[in-house]
C-alpha cells in the first residue's frame, strides 16, 4: 500500500510543478518576445527538464520607431552587468545617456558596440541600420545560434548561451522597426493543458484517498481478529 502511495504522490507533485509552468505562460501571454516554457519528466530520470519553445510569435504595430521585430531567425545582443544576453523582446528605449536600452535598462548592443542616438527623426531600417536626421548612428546587433536548445532563461525575456549553442552571426538580419512580436504562447492551448492538469491531480488525490481508506479497513480488521 505504501508503495501505492508514493507512487500517487509522486505524481500529483509533479503535474503541480507542470502547472507551474503553464501558469507562467499565462501569465507573459502579452509580454513581448516571450517564449513559452514546459516542464518534461524523463523516464528513469528524478530530474526534469525545461522545454523552450522557441518558435516566433507575430508581429504587432506598435507605431514606436524604437520598437523593433526581428523577422525569421536572430536575437538582439544585450549588454548586462552578468555579461552578454540575447532576446527576441525588442521594446526599447533611451537612458539619460541617449544610449538604446531595453526597459530594464540594459545596453543594446550594435555591431560596432553602444548605440547612442542623439536628434529627432530616428528610423531603423528593415536591415537594423539606425539612421538620425540622416546620419548612421549604428547598426543593432544581431546573431543567431545552431542549437537553441543550450539557450538558458534569465529573465526579463533575456537568454545565457553556454558554448555548445554555438552563436552564428546574421549577415543579412531582417527588423521591422514600429513593431514587436508577441508572446508564443497560445492561451487556449494553456488553458486545455491547465485543465487536464487539474484533473489528473485530482485523480492522484482520490487514489491517495482510497489507499488511505483501505489501510484503515485493513487495520481495522486486523484489529477485530486480534
């Protein structure tokens, strides 16, 4: 009976861990860039592993000239206090320093390093040169990488590429500047899943509960032929 237990628990705790993740994506449904997130369970394996969907979502008009949206394959470069970043999240602004930021505040990285724009009219074209009153201020950075499975989240939309990801740059990148590209995540898909999580913990509790009563039967009837 004990073995019947843990085996139920087991269960139940990992389909919570599964609802975990389907809450978070949820949750970043509209946040720009955000790819959606599952928790798998390896046979034979205690530990788990987090799939990264990282398929692209569409593109939205934002009407913003510092927003921008990668077309096809790439990641924008971040400059963060940890070191290099990479994220599909284009909705960028300016620091006090007229440098492009995302919103956290971390440095976007062009080809040549920093991008500072000073003036009024700024247009990015289709190929990520940023252009200032006419005058080039830079060109966004932007790479790609063979194995995005060795991609690690590190939140605010950003990504860590160990070396096995293998980074590959992108001679002709394709932008669309006044447009983001939304979350991956399918919110009707999310609910299903969330559903049928529910119900399969639902399930584990009540054949923990019949368990439990059945040992206290047996117990029980022990206890009268003794």
């Amino acid at each position: 009976m004990m073995y019947g237990v843990n085996t139920a628990v087991s269960a139940a705790v990992k389909k919570l861990s599964q609802h975990d993740y389907v809450t978070h994506n949820l949750a970043n449904a509209n946040t720009p860039g955000y790819k959606a997130e599952r928790l798998a369970f390896v046979r034979f394996s205690h530990n788990p592993v987090v799939l990264i969907d990282h398929s692209p979502g569409t593109l939205q008009k934002s009407g913003n000239p510092l927003d921008v949206a990668i077309q096809g394959e790439g990641y924008f470069v971040i400059e963060t206090r940890d070191g290099e970043r990479y994220t599909r999240n284009g909705s960028f602004t300016l620091n006090q320093n007229g440098e492009l930021t995302t919103m956290s505040g971390d440095a976007v990285m062009g080809e040549g390093g920093r991008i500072t724009i000073s003036g009024r009219k700024i247009e990015i074209s289709n190929a990520g040169t940023i252009n200032v009153d006419g005058n080039d201020a830079g060109k966004l950075k932007i790479v790609d990488f063979k194995k995005k499975d060795a991609l690690v989240k590190r939140g605010s939309g950003l990504f860590a590429a160990s070396a096995t990801a293998e980074q590959t740059p992108l001679d002709n990148p394709e932008v669309r500047s006044g447009y983001l590209e939304t979350s991956n995540v399918q919110a009707v898909k999310e609910m299903v899943e969330m559903i049928d999580i529910q119900r399969s913990f639902e399930a584990y509790l009540k054949i923990m509960q019949t368990i439990s009563d059945q040992d206290r039967l047996a117990t029980s009837r022990i206890g009268k032929l003794t």
